[in-house]
C-alpha cells in the first residue's frame, strides 16, 4: 500500500530562505512526487497574496499551482505602521499552515514542511505526536 504524504509549504518563509541560501527550489519537483505517488501526495501551498513571486506576478502563479494540483490557500498580506511611521508588510500564513497539518495528521503518513519559520517548530513536534 502507498503511503500517504503531505507536503506543507509556506510560501513567503520558504521563498526568503530558498533566496538567502542561493538555491533555486522549482516547482516541478514537488509535481514529480505528486506523481511518483500516484496522485497520493497532497501539496499545499500557503500563499499571500502580494509578497511571494517567483520569476513572474504572483496571481497567474498560484492559478497554475492550483491548477496542477496544489491546494494553494492565500489571505491578503497586511501592512500596518511599525510605531516609527514606516509602513511593514506582514505576510504570515502560519496559523493557517498549523491548522491544516493538524488536520491533516490523521489521514497521513508523513508530513514535510517547507518554511523558514521557527515558531512551526511546534507544529512538527504536535504532528510528532499525532
């Protein structure tokens, strides 16, 4: 029997890390295990809607993800004053991202998550137990 994975990856966290290391991730290897496991790899993709871009605008983008297979979940990035007068973009999806694992964990064999975000430690330690 195949084992049942989800991939869980955070959009703006991973695409800054990706960035910062000097790796090029692309996104046809996530759809390789999509069908390495016969369409039994679930992929998420956490997404906001104006901060993560790779290579081209961010809509047509997450069509194409979605299209092919990924459950692309998206909220509106948020800017809000940073009491200095200067405007900060926030852009996490994390509360969503856990959420969704957690749900998830049942109806799973192994998860992997794709970030750069630390405070997702929790998450893998509760999937850990789940």
């Amino acid at each position: 029997m195949t084992e049942r994975i989800a991939l869980f990856i955070d959009g703006s966290n991973f695409h800054q890390t990706v960035k910062g290391l000097c790796f090029n991730v692309t996104i046809g290897g996530y759809s390789r295990i999509r069908q390495a496991r016969h369409g039994r790899a679930n992929i998420l993709l956490y997404a906001d809607q104006r901060g993560w871009r790779i290579q081209q605008p961010s809509e047509p983008l997450l069509d194409w993800l979605d299209y092919n297979g990924f459950a692309v979940r998206t909220k509106p990035a948020k800017e809000v004053d940073d009491g200095d007068g200067r405007r900060k973009t926030k852009r996490s999806m994390g509360v969503e991202l856990a959420i969704d694992a957690l749900e998830l964990a049942r109806h799973i064999d192994h998860a992997f998550l794709f970030s750069g975000d630390g405070d997702l430690q929790t998450v893998v330690l509760a999937l850990q137990w789940a």
